[in-house]
C-alpha cells in the first residue's frame, strides 16, 4: 500500500490537518495517510503539549469512520524526542510491504536541513508538500516533491490554544467534537 506519513504534534487536531490528510488521501495516489502523532518534537517546547493520549483520542475521534485515515502511534515507544528518520526506519522495518512517503508543510520543508540525517529522507522518500502562507517550496534539496494543489487555511494548533487560553471561540477552526473534548477537560487553559 502507498502510505503518507504526516507527522505532527496535533496539539490540538484542527480543521486544516484534516483538509490536507483528506485531499491526500482522496487526490493524490496515495492509498491511506497516517497521522503519525509525535509525543514531543525536538523543535518544539514540550511544556506546551497536551499529554500525547488525549491528542491520540482526539485524533482518533474525528477521523474513527474514515477508512483512508488513520493515527499512528508508533512513536510513543520509540525514544523521545522523536525524529523522522527513525520512525521512518522502524516503519519500514514492521511493514516491508508499504512504501511511505511523508506529507508535510512548505515551512518544514524549508527547515529540512535542520532535521537528524535528512540526506537519507530525501534520497528514500517522496515528499508531499502543501504551501503554507509565507513560506516558498523551493527544491533547492533536489528531493523528489509532489506539490499539492489542497485548499489551504491559515490555521494554527498555537492559534487555537492562545483562543481558548482567552477565553474566545474556536467554533468552525477545529471539528465540534475536539471543541466538546477541550471544554470539557479544561485543555490548554
């Protein structure tokens, strides 16, 4: 099966992932994506994460009737911090019988050489990339890129949870049952 990984934090799952996992899923020749949830990111602060099971169950939630859709979490047992090579390995290791192929954002593709061994991500896999406002998709790399033509919505995980930090609404910015879930549970307050 031809899989995208599309790895993240998901802190919180919001309705742009899901526009882009969906348009991959459904326009591109990729068969299924993964929603490969990363515990903690080294590039990122992790005093600003919700703990990894309830971004698991919210992800697996929302998408639980998609059948091209899934959540991996296959990294909560690898060593933390996470990083993508090695994922990538173990992957490839547990499922010869997949080629995966990683989907990610024009920003991350431009902090690419900032990523553990990224020469080996480039020369062994496809790269499916969707434009984020200000940030160009330059192949400077030479890696072998699919530019995806998805809507795009300028919609941040830190803009949701400066939002409910402030009291205001992120009706509309996240699926209604993540908006019950972090009401309900006092996130990111």
């Amino acid at each position: 099966m031809n899989i995208g990984l599309y790895f993240g934090s998901f802190n919180p799952i919001h309705i742009g992932h899901l526009i882009i996992a969906n348009f991959c899923a459904s326009q591109t020749d990729l068969e299924q994506v993964w929603f490969v949830l990363s515990p903690q990111n080294p590039l990122k602060n992790p005093a600003n994460l919700l703990n990894e099971y309830q971004r698991l169950h919210m992800i697996n939630a929302v998408i639980e009737d998609d059948v091209k859709l899934k959540c991996s979490k296959v990294e909560f047992t690898l060593p933390k911090p996470s990083y993508t090579i090695d994922t990538l390995t173990y992957l490839k290791e547990q499922y010869p019988q997949h080629t995966f192929n990683i989907i990610m954002g024009s920003d991350s593709f431009q902090n690419l050489p900032k990523w553990k061994n990224y020469e080996q991500l480039i020369k062994n896999y496809k790269l499916y990339i969707y434009k984020r406002s200000g940030f160009s998709i330059e192949n400077t790399l030479k890696a072998t890129i699919i530019e995806l033509q998805a809507p795009l919505l300028d919609i941040s995980s830190t803009h949701i949870r400066k939002l409910v930090k402030e009291k205001k609404s992120i009706r509309f910015l996240v699926p209604d049952m993540v908006e019950k879930d972090i009401a309900a549970n006092n996130y990111y307050k």
